[in-house]
C-alpha cells in the first residue's frame, strides 16, 4: 500500500494491461467492479429522471452523489439516519461522493485556508465547507469513495490562480487525511481519494500529483479538467498527472464523459469516469448512437419507426419506434427524458464495456480509431 | 347482439354475479381483459410520467388515449402511418379512444348541430370536430375501442341546457353509428360506443340510455358525472341510466375513479373506469393507501425509513423508503412522480382486481364497507 494508511479498504487489481491502459478491479467491503468504469451522477441521490431500480438494470455499478446538494437537502444527518445512501437510496451498487468542492467554487465563495464559505442555491443561506467538515458530511453520506475537498477552477486561469489553488489543494488534502484517519483507525471501510490540480501546466500538474502522492490516499482523482479547455490542452495535462500516479490504485478523471475523451483518457491510465453529458444531452433530445449524436427532435424523425440505434441493446431501442420518442420529447411527457437517459447511459456503459473488451484483447488502438471517426 | 351491427366484435361474458356487479371479461380482436376495468390516462399516448413498459409491468389491461390531444399532437395521420397507437406507442394491449369531447367542450367551443368549432390550446389554430370526424380519426388512430362524440356539460346546469345536451348527443349518436358502420360492414375489428348523458335528472338519464340503446352500440358509455355533483346525486343518476342499459355489453362510467365511487359504481352494474385522479394525485405528492390518503411531503415522513403502504405488493413499497420518495419530491428530481404514480396505479389496479374477487366470493357488500369506513 502506498495509501500510508493502516489498512486495505480498496484495492486496485489490473487484470490486462494494453499500453498504459488497464481493465481492473476495485474491491472494496461492499463488493466488488469493474474498470475502465463510468459513474453516472446522481446529483440529489438519483440519476435525474431514473429510479436506483433503473440503474442497476443498465448494469451501471458506481453511482456518484454529490455532497453540495445532499448537505443542503434533505440534510446529512437525515441521510446519516436512514443508513446513508445506500439505505436512503435502496440503491445497492457502490457510492462515490464528490467533496462539494465543485459546485462551492462554481457559486463564487469566500474562500481561505480554513475553507470555503458559501450561499445555498435553495434558500440562501450561508454554510462553510472545509477539509475537515466534508470529510465529515461523506462519512455521514455513507460513501464507499470519498473525495477530498480541492481548489477547482474554471480555465483559462492565470498561472499565479493555478499555482495558489494547487498549494491550497495539497494544504487541505493533508487536513483531509487527518480528519479521515481516525475513523480508518477505528475500522471504518469509507476510501478516500486524494485529487490532482494544475489546470494545464504540465509542470504544476506533476507538482500537485507528486504532492498529492506524498499524502498518500486509496485512489487518486484528477480534477480541473474538461473545464474550458481543449481536448488537446486537456491530453498533456492529464498525462504528466498521470505519470506521477502510482500503478496500483484506482485513477479517476472527474467530470469527463464525452466518447473521445474518455476512450483517450484510458489509453493513457485513467480507470473511472463520471460525467452529466449523457444524462443531460438525453433531456435535451441529443442521442449518443454508433454513428455519432442524433438529434431526436428533428423533423425528419416525425414518422420514423426504427430506433433511436439499430446496434443498441437498450430497452428503449429494443421497444420504441423515433416517432414515438420525438413526440413524447415534443409534448413535454416526463416519459420522453427517462427514455432518452436510460438508452443514452447503456450507450455510454455500452461504450465503456466495449473499451475494457478492447484492452483485454489488445486491440485498443484500433478501438480508438474507430471512436475517433465517429466521434472526433 | 343488440348493437344492430352484423359482427361480433367486442363480446363481454359476465363470468360471476353478485347483486347487479359482474365479473366478467370482453372479448376483441385483440384479445381479452378482465372487468372491472380501470383504464389509465394515457393522454397523448402515454400515461404521464410512465412508459408502456411500466404500464404493462403493472398489469393494465387497457389504457385511454385522448383523441383531442393527439390530433393535435402528432397528427392523427402521423399516428396512422405507424400502425395506430398500438404501432406507435409499442403497448400491446387494447386501446380505448375518447372522442375529444370532453376536452373541447372544456375550451368554451362554438357548437351546433354539425359538431364543436375550438382553438387548439397547443398554437391557436382552429379545429371542427364533428360526429363524422371523430369516428375517422379513431379509425386513423386504431382504437380497439372508439367512443362517439357528445355533448359533455359541467353541473350543475340547467334542466334546459341538460336535456339540448341529450338531444344533440342522441343526434349525434346516430350519425356517428352511420359513419362508422361501412368500416364495420368491411371487417373493421374496431368497436363502438355510445354515450348516455343527461345530468342527475333521473328521467333525462334513462330518456338518454333508451334513445342511446334504440341505435344500438357495442357497449354504453355513461358521460357527464363526476363533474361537480355530489356523489348522493351521482349514484341516482348512474343507476337510472344503468337500469335501461343492456345486460350482455360492457357498461363505462367516464371519468370516475375514486374508489369508493368505483366500488359503489360496480355496486351498481359498471364495468369500465377511466380517471386522472391517481396518478394527478401522485404528481402532487397524495398517495393512495389502505389506511386512506397519505400525504408524503408532510415533514413527519423526512427520516421515515418504511414503504408508502406496507400491505401494498408494488415495486416502490417493495424498495424505497417514506423518507427518499418525500426527499425526491421535494428537490422536484422526476423520478418522484414516476415512483409515485406507479404505487398510485398499483393500489388502484389491485383494488379493481380486490373487488372483483369480492365479486366472485359473494361478498362485494362487506367489500363496500371496508371501502367506505377506509375512503367515505
């Protein structure tokens, strides 16, 4: 272990290895899944418009939750109550709570050493986030992957803005180990991961992971990427990151989701994703297909009775005809964006199984071609 | 056969007696279901929040469909190209139309003898819904079963608005019989019914029925209650209505789905129910349970780890607790209304299939009672 901590909550196994890629296992007290891994994200403790029953049809074995809106509503302690999310939820598969980090820094919060202070979105009111408390909200939260609390920034930023919040994010990330290993000390089988900033300095990047490292954490989340950038400032940054991350654990590119990019970020080492694109391109009438996006709202789809994807499994190509789809979508039914989300994330899930079938026969490369011309 | 049609299809066998309700099954083309029937809302061919999957996963034999709204919306001839709503919506089993009446006369429609004259509520434009029309752009949209357009008043009016409603409607009852037989004379395997109105005058109501069943249908609608009388004025008229209805033909009470209204309804002879009210109460957070109405966004149910109904057997009692469905609610997340309204349509499925097994045991009265002391 190079975690620094006394036990073996989580562990990485690589089972095939295709360049720098790897198709593994996490295992963890709850059980057990795969990698390369897309967590969808449900926000408020569900995937918008889907049921935790939902998720475990589309084989989806990660749920990521997020701490910002669960500690404003219903509360922590409530969430706490009820056995975290996982009683709360019904929801059986494994849970990873981001730190709140992201949607604090995206409301504009008064922030210093101690933490971030902030207004909630529901009612105004003010709260603090620090290292310390969000450890504490995950530990209520019932995470089986905790994040720590970073420095996120939108890019571009100034190099003096980059270097202040990877300072700051390595500064809170030592707290947040302190905060967190009693209750490791004491048998708790909640991870946690620290995170990597440097927006697209590659010398920051390998700083902040260095830094990140000599903390010592189960898993490692690359963060502050797919934040304005282009893919090709995004690829550099990630892989000095990378670089300096150990083989061993679990490595985590947050926030990104789009076929090119993850299919990229796998080759390169990355083993979890999660990303709102599909969730919210399906509510919008934006379908991810073998051929590239559809747009279902278009009118040449008005009489179409094939489905949304001749090559997709999914329940909803299975059954319903595009017209169908199109009309639900155009009369505003709530039917329309469940369908649509639930064939957008067995694409994507799809999508990811294929590229772990991919490094588990060698043929990434290829595999990445083919993405690419779809999707480039 | 007393509909004066010279096929045979839609057959209802009334398998058990109890009193004047019946247990019984109709027979079609497509196949068969059971009475009594409740049938849910499916608007624009959809039951809002569900899919047809849902509704076939919870055991509805037969779903509504909105003329007025799906003429609109796609387009009756949309619908057509795709193999009628069956074809277009994926839901296997029978279809049952309304006219459109209901709604456009809702919208304040200019009226004569010739049929309604309304503003589409979806862009303005004007529309003409006549007998004849209505009858074809059921035919178009493949119902199973059609119903005639009539005149549909809010109560209470007067005895003079009243009996020009069932005047009209018996006009119009005549002519949509005539339109429609040349599809039936070529093999049409679509069924027809008329519709009783009348108010709570009691003499209007059997003076209705008779003139409805002189034209003879393959089964009787009885229109216009359960819009804003009491239910002391309702049964009276029901059963008025009811009393001049043929035996061997299923018998519709519109609109009605309350369930001691339902259950009373059965009481008396019915057969079919349509209503919104379950599932609109869903959207809002009212839950139908054997211990009666339970609000869910009452605070009382925010750390409430137990299922909306323990003695209920569906897939959100079976799973989610009190606490996460009020949660999901509250943060207005979709997935809310959609497990709401399946627990509402469950409960009031199996109360149907409750009461026709109290039918079948001799016992519908005592049935009657639990009903009202738990919903009276």
């Amino acid at each position: 272990m190079t975690s620094g901590f006394e036990d073996d909550v989580l562990r990485f196994e690589a089972e095939v290895t295709d360049g720098s890629a790897r198709a593994g296992v996490v295992h963890t007290a709850r059980g057990s899944f795969q990698t390369p891994c897309f967590m969808p994200v449900g926000t408020r403790a569900v995937v918008r418009t889907l049921s935790p029953a939902d998720l475990e049809a589309l084989g989806a074995e990660v749920m990521l939750a997020n701490t910002y809106h669960l500690l404003l509503r219903p509360g922590a302690s409530t969430i706490g109550a009820l056995g975290g999310i996982h009683g709360f939820t019904a929801w059986p598969g494994h849970v990873l709570t981001d730190s709140g980090g992201y949607q604090v820094f995206s409301l504009d919060p008064r922030v210093d050493d101690s933490g971030a202070t902030f207004r909630s979105t529901y009612d105004g009111s003010t709260h603090h986030l620090s290292p310390e408390t969000a450890v504490a909200i995950q530990q209520q939260l019932g995470a089986d992957i905790q994040m720590v609390l970073d420095v996120c920034l939108a890019l571009p930023a100034s190099g003096e803005v980059v270097r202040s919040a990877v300072e700051r994010t390595a500064l809170w990330a030592a707290r947040a180990k302190a905060a967190h290993s009693p209750a490791r000390a004491a048998g708790s089988p909640q991870a946690l991961f620290g995170i990597v900033q440097g927006g697209i300095d590659e010398a920051l990047r390998k700083e902040s992971a260095a830094r990140t490292v000599e903390i010592g954490f189960d898993g490692y989340g690359v963060g502050g990427l797919s934040v304005g950038e282009t893919r090709d400032e995004m690829l550099p940054a990630l892989a000095a990151a990378l670089e300096l991350l150990p083989e061993g654990v679990p490595r985590y590119l947050m926030g990104v989701g789009d076929p090119v990019g993850m299919v990229e970020a796998v080759a390169l080492g990355v083993d979890l994703f999660d990303c709102v694109l599909p969730t919210r391109l399906a509510r919008h009438g934006t379908l991810l297909t073998s051929a590239g996006r559809l747009h279902i709202k278009n009118a040449a789809f008005a009489r179409d009775d094939g489905p949304i994807d001749a090559g997709c499994a999914c329940a909803v190509c299975a059954r319903y005809p595009r017209a169908y789809l199109r009309h639900l979508l155009q009369v505003h039914e709530p039917t329309a964006p469940r369908l649509l989300t639930m064939h957008n994330l067995h694409w994507l899930l799809e999508l990811v199984r294929a590229t772990r079938r991919a490094i588990a026969a060698g043929r990434l490369d290829r595999w990445r071609a083919e993405i690419g011309a779809a999707w480039g």
